[in-house]
C-alpha cells in the first residue's frame, strides 16, 4: 500500500493552463525473485492519479468576449503493473536502487469542474461525473485508456519489510484522439510512497 502525489506535463494546450499535485492512494499485491544482489520486482496495483487544472479563455457573447475561469480537478484509477529490476550491492546493506517500465489501464476515476465568466454576477457552474476512458466506438473520452511509462527510485529492504519511494514519467499522452490537436498533448508525472510486506516463499 501507498500514497502518491501526481500532476500533469502538458505540452502546448489549447488555453493556458496551470496544473498543481493531486494526492492519491495506490493498494495491490507485489512479488519479488532475488539472485544474488540482483532482484526482479513485480506488482498488481490500483493507483490513483490526477491533477489540480486552473484555466481561463474568452467565449463570444451577446455583449462581446467573455472571460471564463475554469478550476478542474480530474482523478484517473488505474489498474497498473509495473516492472522492476533493482540493485542492492552488499557494501549498501539495506539500500537498493530500481527502475523499469510500466503499463497501466484506465477503470475508474472522477471529473469535476467548476466555471464562471471572471468579473461576471453569474454563479459559478458545477459539475461532477465519473471519468469516460477511450473505448472501441465510443465517440466522447476524457482520457485515453492505457497508459505506458518508466519508473525509477530507491528502495529500503528489512527482512519481509520492504519501503519504496520513486518516480514516474508516463510516455503516453492520455488526451483522447478527438481533442489532441497539433501540439497539445498531456502527461503524468508521479511520486509515489510505497510499503510492501513480502511473503516467505512456501507461504
């Protein structure tokens, strides 16, 4: 079990926008094969990701422009498994240090939004929806469903204990294909806590 810390990598967006961390949890079953100092590392993970987005664009009006602040907040689940070699040399006793890809696929998660022409006497517009994932003839998405990336950090072993913290950079732009124009693509980016208890072989 863990906790994570993830925001997103955009690349030119449509509108300006600011992103800011979103915490999450992260629960599943781990193994670990060890020969020598050299350990493969592998898990069965539901881990939550997402991000704080602040955005504002004019939309024509009666009136003229009107300037629209818009404040999401958007939470991804995924069913993720990552792959793991790890190193932990003699001389660095508890220590080791580990990377390795990963594959992830979207199943759960939370869209909410909130709305309102800046300097306007409107009161702000709310909504709250689950996440809609890419699917085979499904014409509207928030996110594609599959996510790819690379994982790296350091690892603290102790007996069955074993205490990680990493990194993570996804390589796949989770923007659906109906709304990634030319330039405009989305990434994770997570920290992530981690604790794991390893059943003795047999067990």
């Amino acid at each position: 079990m863990g906790a994570t810390l993830t925001t997103l990598s955009s690349r030119p967006e449509r509108y300006p926008s600011r992103y800011s961390p979103l915490a999450g949890a992260q629960v599943g079953l781990a193994g670990q094969w060890q020969w020598g100092a050299v350990r493969l590392q592998t898990a069965m993970l539901y881990t939550q990701k997402g991000a704080r987005q602040r955005t504002q664009y004019a939309l024509p009006s009666p009136t003229g422009e009107l300037l629209y602040d818009y404040r999401i907040r958007t939470r991804f689940g995924y069913l993720e498994v990552p792959l793991h070699l790890a190193v932990a040399p003699v001389w660095a006793r508890y220590l080791q240090v580990f990377a390795g890809p990963y594959l992830a696929m979207g199943v759960g998660g939370q869209f909410e939004q909130e709305y309102q022409p800046t300097g306007g006497q409107n009161q702000p517009v709310r909504e709250a929806r689950p996440l809609e994932y890419t699917a085979f003839m499904k014409s509207y998405a928030d996110a594609q469903r599959y996510d790819t990336g690379i994982s790296a950090g350091l690892g603290y072993q102790t007996g069955p204990v074993l205490l990680q913290a990493q990194y993570s950079w996804a390589w796949q732009n989770n923007r659906p294909a109906w709304y990634s124009g030319p330039g405009t693509a989305r990434y994770h980016r997570t920290a992530a806590l981690a604790l794991t208890y390893l059943l003795p072989r047999g067990t």
